[in-house]
C-alpha cells in the first residue's frame, strides 16, 4: 500500500469515535466474519454464507427481518 495513503488512513483510524457501537453493532461484526469465512474458504457459496448472516442475526436479535 502506497505510504501516503496508509499514513493517511493512519490518522483517519485516531478519529474514529467507537462510544456508539452497540451489542447489536458487536453481533453483525462478529456473525458476518463466522459466516462468510466458509464463503472465503471456497467451502460455500456467497448467497449461503449471506444466508447463514441472516438467519443468525435474526436468532440474536428477534425483531429483525430480511
């Protein structure tokens, strides 16, 4: 990566306010990551692995739907 635009991102990453990140925040990171990696893998499809996301986001968060 150009060095320019990693010390810009550098300082861009300094101002980045986390005090508003929410468990359901924390969850759609979290699932996202254990879904796809199977997809990143080659072990699945993409539309699987969006699948499984959703489906377990709405296990975690009841008052969603897609």
């Amino acid at each position: 990566m150009d060095k320019t635009i990693l010390h810009f991102l550098q300082r861009l990453q300094k101002k980045i306010d986390m005090s508003n990140i929410s468990d359901y925040d924390k969850d759609c990171n979290e699932q996202i990551q254990q879904c796809l990696h199977p997809y990143f893998e080659g072990k699945i499809s993409l539309a699987q692995g969006m699948d499984d996301f959703y489906k377990k986001m709405e296990q975690l968060h009841p008052e969603l739907s897609h």
